[in-house]
C-alpha cells in the first residue's frame, strides 16, 4: 500500500464564524480571533480548543486521523493488492 486515508471529526461551527469565513472569506483563524478577541488563535489551541473548553485542542483533534491513516502500514497484511 502506498497511501492511508482518514479524516478528522467534524462539528457545528457558531454562526458568527461560519458568516466570516463563508461571507467575507475569511480564514477560520482570523475569524476566531475576531469573534473570541484573540490573537493568532490558529498557532494555538485552535477554534476546536475555544469551543470545546479546552478538552480537544489543535492538535488533538488531528491524531486520531493520522494514527487511522497509518492503518495500512500498522497492519499491511490486510491491504495486499490482489
């Protein structure tokens, strides 16, 4: 095999972020330091780390995906092309 796929979660973005992301294309960073008042959040925590209190961060909320992706080499014996 030589790819791996997978995908992070997904969750309902407030409506304040979803109107400047999606009407004035703003980038989500951007549109969470306006909406939250803070500053390069996008380096931080991240809009899944101010929504959910801090129990998922950025970087958290990618593991699972990576760790998923790796599947195929974790386990190649599955993934033999025939």
């Amino acid at each position: 095999t030589s790819w791996g796929y997978a995908k992070t979660g997904a969750f309902l973005l407030p409506p304040a972020l979803c109107a400047l992301v999606l009407n004035k294309n703003m980038e989500l960073g951007d549109a969470d330091d306006e909406v939250f008042k803070r500053v390069n959040s996008k380096h931080g925590g991240g809009t899944v780390g101010i929504l959910t209190d801090g129990e998922i961060d950025r970087a958290d909320y990618y593991v699972h995906a990576l760790k998923l992706a790796l599947v195929p080499w974790i386990r190649p014996e599955l993934y033999l092309e025939l």
